[in-house]
C-alpha cells in the first residue's frame, strides 16, 4: 500500500460535529438498554450525595467507554468528541465519572455485583450466550485468579501475590460449554497478597447460584473446573451443596502420591496427546502419556462426615531425569498430574475434560487487553467497581458478537471492537431521523447489520 498523494496535497482539521469515530457503540449499548442496564442500577446502587446522581447514566456511561476501548478514567473522553452527542444523552465527563467511582464503598461494590449478575441474566434471554448443551452436555465454570500488576505508590491494596508482582488480585468465574465461549459469571477484586482459595467457595456458590437462572443452561448438569489453589474442602463443599460435580487439581501430598502408587502397570491407558503418533500397524496411538484412575476420598484427615468420596484422575509422562540414579523411584521415573473428581465421566474424557480449564486464562488476558490494562484508581473500591464494570463490558461485547453469529461469538475483544464497534460514521438527519452513514464495502458489513437490527428492533408483544 502506497500513500495516494504528494504531502503538500494533504490536509487535517478536527472541525466536523457529524462524525464518530466508534460507530458501534450506538447498537451495543441499545442492547445494553435492551437488557436494563440502566434500570437495574437505579434499582440496587444507591450511591449517596451528589456524586452518585443518576447512577444509571453514570455506569452506562463508563461501559460504553470501556466497549469503546478505554482502559483509564481520562479515556471516557473517548465518547465526548463529533456527533456523539447527537447518538447519545448525559455522557458524563472523566472528572464526574471518577468522583462517581471514588465515592464508592465495599457495600456498594456488592451493590454492583448484584446488577452485574442479573444483567449477565438478561443477555443471556437476548442471545444464547450459555446455549443449552446438546445430548445431555455440561455446563462448566471455572475458577482462577490473576494479578493485576499496578505501579501507582498508592494503590490501596496493591501488594507482591504468588506471581512476585506488584498488584491487586482479580477472582474471576466463567460459564461456557462446549459450543459456546466464556463470560464472566462472578468476580471479586482482592488485596495483591491474598492466597488464591481466599473466598473461592463465595464465588463458587454465587456463580453457581446464577447459572441456575441462566436461560438454556439451568437444567444442565455443572462441572467446577479449578487449579489445585483450589483444592480445598470450602470450595468442594461449596460446589457439591449447590449441585455440581467438580474436577480440581489435586496438590502432590502424600495421600495423593500413595493412591498414585497403587495404580497397577496395567492400569494405565495411552490417550492422544500432543505430538502424538497414530501407528497404522497396531492401530494404537504412540504417545508419552498415558491415564488411569483410582477411587479417592478426599480430606480424609477430617471427621467422617467431612470427607468427600470422588476419583483421583491420573495423568503420567515420563520423567526426562538427568540425575542417574541406581535406584529410581516411581515419581522419579513419571511426572504426575493429578486431579480429583466426583462426575462420572469416562478416564479419557475426564483428563480432556480437565485440560480445557485453561479456557478461563484466555479471558484473563482478554481482560487485561481491553478495561483491565489498568486499575485506574488509587482507591480499592473504586477499583473493585472498575473490575465490575469491566466485566459488564466483557459480557455484553461477547452478547454482540454472539448475535451476529457463529464466527464472531468466540471472537476475543479487541476483534469484536475492531470489527464491530470502531468503525467511522457521519450522522445525517432528514424527516426527523436519523442516518448513520457508514464506510463502503466495510469487510464485516453484515455482521454489523445484524447487530444492528437486532439492538434497533421494536419491543416483541
């Protein structure tokens, strides 16, 4: 690609009031609308004093910047430019919006939490986001945590996690099934220092509470996926009183290395795994790793009525030892890989199963792509209503790109945005309405139609 003009033939002003520059914002926050964002605080945040005035507009306001790609407080001047204002009402300054965030308190932050998980609910009645699963399918959710590095001297909060880097710790809890991409089912923002299991089984029991009123999958059976941060009783118990089956990584200890050992040699199955060879002459897989299982109960130091009968799923690889010794041990010969399990799926299936849990990672560095690059704020509610929000952003984008349809509803962020939300227009009126004229031949014109008409439709009945 060449530039079309000599440099003296080229100019700039900044001085058309018809255009934006994000004309997808228009029909995803219609369906923000559509969905009650804006009703739903004004019901459960109460923010006192002036500074939380208006509350709907507020967050509604901090959402559309943040599905615009802002990622800091001063970046929701991105919404204040051409003829946003002409699309949109009360688009409030960065200034208003960060008073609005400092005024918060942790009653307010669950205030939020509470809007959040219903509006999660009314997507999924819009789109099907958690789509029912087919023949009898599973819902899963995961748990894990993240660190949100932060550089500000006066982060509150902020502090050196399991990753030795300075930050402020976001749990996170998807939903998906097999067909469908994640979205965020429940979020808790924690002090950097915080352990993992730190209120894990709160999360489990909310998220799990809220995928009982998801549309589709709210007569699906649940699995909790989890890393072995989380293999605790709190967080098992938490899972099992509201339904679901787990499968967490189990820690190395030596009630775990025992079972392991009593796994006979012919025990073991070879399943396909990475880099693995099909070998036509013995119609067998030739792969390194191999599974097995071994019935396990779980927390038995605890009193009889504590403890939790499931599977301990195994997975083995050989063990490339540099030391030479005369005399190895089994866990000198294989690297083990551990996880405990109460659901009743198949040896194989379960391993496969399991290994998908890495799925939420994906949403963690969506997150950090897009509003979660930064935790704006040196105040921790603030931030903790920011890690909300942000989620809310999350959720509603994947809703828009489910609409659409199959190639954009797994798509990450910053596609959607690239495709569906930054696009230039130029407003237009005559006869009283409205026209948003839009680039020719734009490559996604059609995705982009039927967001559009989906968000613009008339109320049904």
């Amino acid at each position: 690609m060449q530039v079309s003009h000599a440099a003296r033939a080229a100019a700039a002003s900044f001085d058309d009031p018809n255009l934006v520059s994000s004309a997808g914002v228009l029909p995803i926050m219609r369906l923000a609308e559509n969905a009650g964002l804006r009703s739903l605080v004004d019901r459960w945040l109460s923010v006192p004093t002036d500074k939380g005035a208006n509350a709907g507009l507020k967050v509604s306001t901090l959402v559309a910047g943040m599905v615009a790609g802002a990622d800091s407080i001063d970046d929701m001047a991105v919404l204040r430019h051409g003829g946003m204002a002409r699309l949109f009402t009360s688009i409030y300054a960065p200034s208003t919006l960060g008073s609005f965030l400092r005024s918060f308190t942790f009653g307010h932050v669950r205030q939020l939490d509470a809007v959040a998980s219903r509006m999660l609910i009314n997507l999924a009645g819009h789109a099907p986001i958690v789509p029912a699963p087919a023949d009898g399918g599973l819902v899963f959710v995961d748990v894990d945590d993240t660190i949100i590095p932060v550089h500000g001297p006066k982060k509150q909060g902020a502090g050196f996690g399991y990753s030795g880097v300075r930050g402020l710790n976001a749990l996170l809890a998807t939903v998906s099934t097999s067909t469908s991409a994640p979205v965020v089912i429940a979020h808790r923002l924690r002090k950097g220092a915080a352990g993992s299991p730190r209120g894990a089984a709160r999360i489990v029991a909310d998220a799990l509470k809220t995928v009982t009123r998801l549309p589709g999958a709210n007569t699906a059976p649940i699995l909790l996926r989890a890393d072995s941060a989380y293999y605790g009783h709190a967080t098992v118990t938490a899972a099992l009183r509201a339904g679901a089956a787990v499968s967490i990584t189990a820690r190395q200890d030596p009630a775990v290395k025992r079972a392991i050992g009593t796994i006979p040699d012919d025990g073991w199955t070879k399943i396909k795994y990475t880099d693995a060879i099909y070998d036509q002459d013995t119609d067998t897989w030739t792969s390194d790793a191999e599974v097995a299982e071994v019935p396990y109960i779980a927390f038995s130091s605890k009193p009889k009525k504590d403890r939790i009968e499931g599977r301990l799923v195994v997975r083995r690889i050989p063990e490339l030892n540099k030391k030479k010794l005369s005399q190895p041990t089994l866990f000198d010969t294989y690297r083990f890989h551990a996880f405990f399990t109460t659901s009743t799926l198949d040896t194989i299936t379960a391993d496969q199963v399991h290994r998908r849990h890495a799925i939420i990672e994906q949403v963690h560095a969506d997150l950090k792509n897009s509003a979660l690059a930064h935790l704006p704020s040196g105040i921790f509610t603030a931030n903790a209503a920011w890690l909300i929000l942000a989620v809310i952003a999350f959720n509603l984008t994947r809703t828009a790109g489910t609409i659409t349809g199959a190639v954009l509803a797994s798509a990450t962020t910053a596609t959607i945005r690239r495709k569906l939300v930054s696009i230039p227009g130029r407003i237009a009126s005559s006869a009283r309405r409205i026209t948003l004229h839009l680039p020719d031949a734009w490559p996604w014109e059609t995705a982009w139609s039927a967001l559009f008409s989906h968000a613009l439709a008339p109320p049904q009945g």
